[in-house]
C-alpha cells in the first residue's frame, strides 16, 4: 500500500510499505476513503518536535475489509469513522467520557492513516459506522469529525459554551474554525473569534461567528473586553498551543469563567500569580472524539451541520508532500487527502 512517511522536518515522501494486517483479535482493517493533514503534524515538519522515518496521520474515514475474532458492533462492509486515539470505551475512565485518557489507549499516529489501508485498534470502543454508506460530499465532514470537529467540539463543551454566553476563539485553524461552529450548536449568544485571514474570518462567520477581532495579545485581550463591556468572555477556546496563545485565553476570560484548551502546548507555562489572580476554569488536553462521535456523525448524516467546508485544498495521497507545504506556508486551512 502506499503510506506518507516523514523522513525529518521538511522531508515527506510517500512510500510503498507492507498492507496491515490483523495483530490483536480486537483489530479491525480499513480500506480508507479518505485522509487528511492535521495541523499537529506541521510541528514535526516544521521541526518543533523529533522527527526520523516517522509514519505520519492519524485522521481516518474508510470501509471495513476485515475483523478480529473478538470484533463485534462493527462488520465487513461498514463506513466507519474513528478518533485519533483508539479506546477499549469499557474501562472507567472512557466510560467516564475521557476515552482519550482509555487504560489501554492506542496513538493511531504510532500506526499511520495517511495511507490506503490502516490497521485500528480496539475497534469496538474506537470506530463508529455510519447509518449507511455515505453520499460522496458527505466525506469531507465525515472526515472532520475524526479529529479536528471533535476536538473543536470538547473545547466548547470544556469552555461551557452554551446558551446565554459569549465565546472567544483563540486560533483560527481548522479547530479552531469548527469550535466556532461547535459553540453555536451548543447555543452561544455570541461568538468572537480572534483572526487576521479575510477566508477564515469569512467561514468564522458562516459557522457562527458574531464578532471578528484582529488584535492578538494584549491589544486582542482589551478588544474583548471592549466587547463585553470589561469583563471578558465567559468561554474561551484556546486553539493553537503557544504561550501567546494561551495567554491571550486566560485574559479574555471573566473571573468566573472557563478556558477549554486543546491547542497541543509547546513551551507553554502559565505563571502562578496571574493564574491565581485570574479566577477562571481551565480545562482541556487531548480531546476525547470518541465520545462525541455518535453525535457529530448523526448532525452530518442528516445534513445538519457541515464542517467539511474546513477543507479547503483537496489533494491525492502521492502529492501530500504539497499538501504540508501548503498547511506550513497558510496557503491552505487544512487538506484533504483522496485515497
């Protein structure tokens, strides 16, 4: 099968390598339909973190092609959609809605779906079938729920949006995008997002978006405050996962309120005396799609929301090295990748 491989930052190629095939009777293998580039994955690119021969992807759409012996809620022939850490969704803690922290979690970035076929597994408490195979234009979102809308939608929830609030939105990335769309869902009164890209601001408000503020740190701080009469927001999402980024969300928050933070943190540390004078909630960390699926799969089944308008570059799986390029250089919000 063909796989995108990272040889080192800036080194993508796309390789034959070996079909998967079933290791656990718990597995499942997967034909995909389509794949994506995260935006996580530019940290390596971009050589932020370790990098050397590194299988890449971990967002994944496809059709069941095989079974293990102890697979039993999804079947040969089933249009599933997963989440990027596989989950037994058994053991306390999923069943506590935190599959992402599941006892016998599995990375699928360790296993590679930026391929033709992947092997999932604990497919049972990690894959989700859809109501039937899906139409073609329904992929795209489909695909968005793997990763990016679901952890778009766990840093709404963990933020409290909700009817009657006012959101603010650090990052205006593909997550960042759809925790946009997902605070609407959820009710919010009012929605502003921090953004200086006119394409993103535009989809910022076709999700949902009531508000745009181009300032950032300090300057984007006070902006806020100006639009809620000095207090700040009661949500805030933190997208992106830098200092600044961080930052910029524990000051827009009004005493009392909640910062949901899914950004993957770099060098971030949050000084004890501004945390301590600041009185807000903060809550986040990998998200745990799984628990949203069910969900977000039924919203886009029945064509209720659309967050595959994230995808805003669609490229075939031999020219994802453009697809990186075009992520790392903002030409592009996110990339699908055909299979």
């Amino acid at each position: 099968m063909r796989q995108v491989v990272m040889h080192g930052p800036g080194d993508v190629r796309v390789e034959d390598r070996e079909d998967p095939s079933i290791v656990e009777p718990t597995d499942a293998i997967i034909r995909l339909s389509a794949t994506c580039i995260c935006g996580s994955d530019l940290w390596p690119y971009r050589g932020a973190e370790p990098v050397d021969h590194q299988v890449m992807g971990h967002e994944y759409v496809g059709v069941v092609e095989e079974v293990g012996p102890d697979v039993r809620t999804v079947k040969v022939g089933d249009f599933v959609v997963g989440s990027f850490w596989a989950s037994d969704n058994t053991c306390e803690i999923c069943q506590a809605g935190y599959q992402a922290y599941c006892v016998h979690r599995v990375l699928m970035g360790t296993i590679g779906t930026q391929s033709e076929r992947a092997r999932i597994p604990l497919a049972d408490g990690t894959l989700v079938a859809t109501p039937g195979m899906p139409d073609p234009d329904l992929i795209p979102s489909l695909m968005a729920a793997s990763d990016v809308l679901g952890t778009g939608w766990f840093a709404a929830v963990a933020a409290q949006a909700g009817p009657g609030k006012t959101v603010a939105v650090v990052g205006d990335g593909a997550v960042g995008l759809l925790g946009i769309l997902a605070a609407k869902q959820l009710g919010a009164e009012r929605v502003i997002a921090f953004s200086r890209h006119a394409d993103r601001q535009a989809l910022a408000k076709e999700f949902g978006a009531t508000d745009i503020v181009e300032e950032r740190g300090d300057d984007g701080v006070a902006r806020v405050k100006d639009l809620t009469d000095g207090l700040g927001a009661h949500s805030v999402i933190e997208a992106v996962g830098t200092q600044e980024a961080m930052m910029q969300a524990i000051h827009s928050t009004r005493p009392g309120g909640h910062v949901g933070f899914v950004g993957v943190s770099h060098d971030v540390a949050i000084p004890g005396d501004e945390l301590f004078m600041a009185g807000v909630h903060i809550h986040g960390g990998p998200a745990p799609v799984r628990h949203y699926l069910p969900e977000l799969v039924q919203l886009i089944w029945d064509r209720k929301i659309n967050p595959g308008k994230v995808f805003d570059l669609t490229l075939p799986l031999d020219r994802a090295a453009e697809g990186y390029q075009a992520m790392d250089q903002r030409t592009a919000t996110k990339v699908l990748l055909t299979v």
